[in-house]
C-alpha cells in the first residue's frame, strides 16, 4: 500500500494522464494506472504536477522590512543599500526572526520550498547570522534553506568586514560571497574575488556572488571569478548572479568571456525582477533592459537559474514569493517567448536552481523526494502565463500547504456560469 498517490497529474516534461505514487517520503512509482490501494490520494484532474520552485537567489534578513526605517524614495540600488546601513544597526534578532519565518509560510502556500538567502556579515555583530541560522533550523521540516555570507558594504571596504564573513561560516553559514563591484576600486574587487574563493577552497564550501551589478561594461569581475574558479577547482561549485553589465558589454567581449565562464561551469543566476527595476537608472533612451544575456547563456550550456531576490525590502517594494513571476518577467525581459524558450525558462526556476543549489534526490523520477506541487494548470507553458494557484504543496510525501481552484462566476445571460482560467482558455498547440 502506498502512502498517496497523486492521480491523472500532468508533468512538465508533456506527460499527461499519470499517476505519482508516494512511500516513506519518496517517489515509488510514475506511470499511467497505478491500481496498487493508497491511504490518501489526490486527483489533480489533468492540471500540471512539478517539483517545487526553487530561488537560489533571496535576501531574507532584509525580507518584509519595506518602510523600515524610511522608504525608498529614489528606488534606486545605491539608496536601497544605505537605508538597509541604516536599518541594520538597530534590528533585533527577534524582528529578523519573525520576517522571515512569515516569509516562509508564504514560500510554502506558492509550493516555494527550497531557498538560498544571503545573510549581511557586514556588522560585526553579526545578528543577521544568528537569526537566520535560528530560522534556518526552525523551518528544515519543509523548507531547505541555504545561507551565504555576503559581505554587503565590501569584503574589503567594510570595517572588520574580512573577519566578520570568517565568523559568519565558523557559526555555520554554508556558502561564501562576496560583492567586488562595490569595492572601492576595481584592483580590491578583483583581490576579493581572488581571496573569497581561496577561502572557500580551503574550507571546502561553494562560492556564491554579487557580480557586476552594475551598468558599467567595465565591470568584469566575472571574468575574475570564473578564472578563480578554475585556478581552485572550484567548477559547477560557483554561482555569479546578477551580471547585469553584460547587457552593457561589446558583443566581441562576451564571444571571449562566454567560453571562459563555460569552461569554469558557473552558475548564472539573473534576477529578472529586481534587474530590470534597478539597472538602467542612468539611461534616458535608448534604455537598457537591466538583465544579462540569458539566452546566449543558456546556448552556450551554463546553468542558469533564476531568483527572486527581493520580497518588499529596501530594493524592491513588490514582491509575492511566486517563482512564476520571476519566470513571467524572464520571458519578456529576455524576449523568450518561443514554446521552447518558455520552457527553459520553467526549468531556470525549478531543475537548474536545484543543480545550482546543489540539491540531492530534487526530481520526478521514481527514487526523488516526494516533494511536489499541484497546480492549477495543465502545462509549464500555461502556468507561466497565468501564476495559478498551488492546489496542493507536498513536502516528503505530506501535503503541507492547499489553496482553492481560482474559478470565476458569471451571471450573464446564455453565457457560461463558471470560468476556469487554467483549463478553459488552453491554446490549441500542433
């Protein structure tokens, strides 16, 4: 007998009508007519089964702090680094805490469950570290949070700023980061890349950047990282995420810098929704988009992922924990609207940010973690177009989270009564 069997559950890879069966927390069969008796059993009626999103890229000490202590009234990225200079000095464990455990009950109700926050080592104080490690244990039953010790203010540039990220991952902060850009000079960013990742080989953690967040075609930091990487044998154990100056760069550059970043196996992690809100500020027209490369990435093999980043904070007022709705801004900030472009684009929110995350037994194949998502849609495509609700969120087998199908109703004569958007509006595909 198995503990639940999802019925008639289509799958992101254009499978339909299958059934998912669930034992001891683990997927034990994916086929057509699974006649074999269950204790639960949920019928997902031809709507869309995936694994959980994953974000790769999040900042959670910052999370729901939107106003705290002013806003952000510029909206740019500089002002948003000095209001959170100033909020952090006075936060309390306990409010970190509590914004981010909401944080994660939201997660959970958009079948969020897997998430890489960087944590400010800045202050010496380090109480950010502190209550997210808090947070990190706290939430382990249903999400699986990662942490990065980022050096906001600079590696170097900040105050004690090299001994507070060592701190960070002797408390056990899990990943090393760093922000060269914001350095005070393109010779200290590039040292910092150069040191962040000898301290990382030499502890034996992954490294993951703030890399060129910038307008500036100059910034190429990412060369730096990616020539780091390869020096340390640190390969498919990098991530740059932002790279916004690529958008920036001349077109024979990249043809250079493209090859070497493959040749490193870096992790690309864009951040669609904050990228396109911040970068470009300095622009009248023609305006940049403020996203890097994403398609030539994505040809030339890297991993790419994609972040959420921000969730009503200092950078970004908006913000709902829905992946899709980075994928939705991906789509058309990276022109990527071919039936095949979406589809990478459902696999950078779900399959590559589990490889960049580096995350075990993530899948739909018998064996996987039966961890899942319901959604009220019948293929990646129209979920990416809609953001449907979760109808149900799996974690090892148990649901944890539901929500109620999204059905209109109407009341006009000799029209239908009842609308379903994520069933009844279905283009025709050949």
């Amino acid at each position: 007998m198995f503990d639940l069997i999802i019925r008639n559950a289509n799958l992101p890879d254009g499978r339909k009508g299958i059934d998912i069966a669930v034992k001891d927390g683990k997927i034990a069969a994916i086929e057509a007519s699974i006649t074999t008796e269950t204790k639960d059993k949920i019928d997902a009626t031809n709507r869309l089964v995936s694994p959980p999103f994953v974000d790769p890229h999040f900042h959670m000490d910052a999370t729901l702090s939107l106003g705290l202590p002013r806003m952000n009234v510029s909206g740019t990225l500089l002002e948003g680094i000095a209001l959170w200079g100033e909020l952090r000095p006075i936060v309390t464990k306990e409010e970190l805490v509590d914004r981010a455990l909401r944080y994660c009950d939201l997660a959970v109700t958009q079948g969020l469950l897997f998430i890489r926050s960087h944590v400010d080592t800045s202050d010496p104080k380090l109480v950010t570290a502190e209550a997210l490690l808090e947070v990190k244990d706290r939430v382990k039953p249903y999400i699986d949070l990662q942490l990065v010790a980022f050096p906001q203010d600079g590696y170097y540039r900040a105050k004690d700023g090299v001994a507070s990220l060592g701190r960070a991952l002797d408390m056990g902060v899990d990943i090393v980061g760093g922000i060269p850009h914001f350095e005070r000079t393109m010779g200290e960013g590039k040292a910092s890349v150069e040191a962040l990742c000898r301290v990382a080989a030499d502890r034996g953690l992954p490294v993951d950047m703030h890399c060129d967040e910038t307008d500036d075609p100059m910034s190429r930091h990412i060369e730096t990282l990616a020539a780091e990487t390869i020096r340390f044998g640190l390969q498919g154990r990098v991530a740059g995420s932002h790279l916004t100056s690529m958008h920036s760069m001349d077109n024979y550059y990249v043809s250079k810098l493209i090859p070497l970043m493959a040749e490193a196996k870096i992790n690309v992690i864009p951040n669609p929704l904050i990228n396109i809100m911040l970068q470009g500020r300095h622009d009248t027209y023609p305006k940049r988009r403020g996203m890097t490369r994403v398609r030539e990435l994505m040809d030339a093999g890297l991993n790419v992922s994609f972040g959420h980043d921000c969730v009503m904070d200092p950078w970004y007022s908006m913000g709902s924990g829905d992946m899709l709705e980075v994928g939705h801004m991906a789509i058309h900030v990276a022109q990527m609207a071919g039936i095949e472009d979406k589809k990478k684009i459902f696999d950078a929110l779900t399959v590559n940010s589990a490889r960049t995350m580096g995350l075990e037994g993530y899948g739909l194949e018998k064996g996987c973690n039966a961890d899942l998502v319901v959604l009220q849609a019948v293929d990646t495509l129209e979920a990416l177009r809609l953001k449907p609700n979760r109808l149900a969120v799996i974690k090892r087998g148990k649901i944890i989270a539901r929500s109620a199908p999204r059905i209109g109703e109407l009341f006009l004569h000799g029209r239908p009564q009842k609308i379903d958007g994520g069933l009844d509006y279905v283009p025709v595909r050949s």
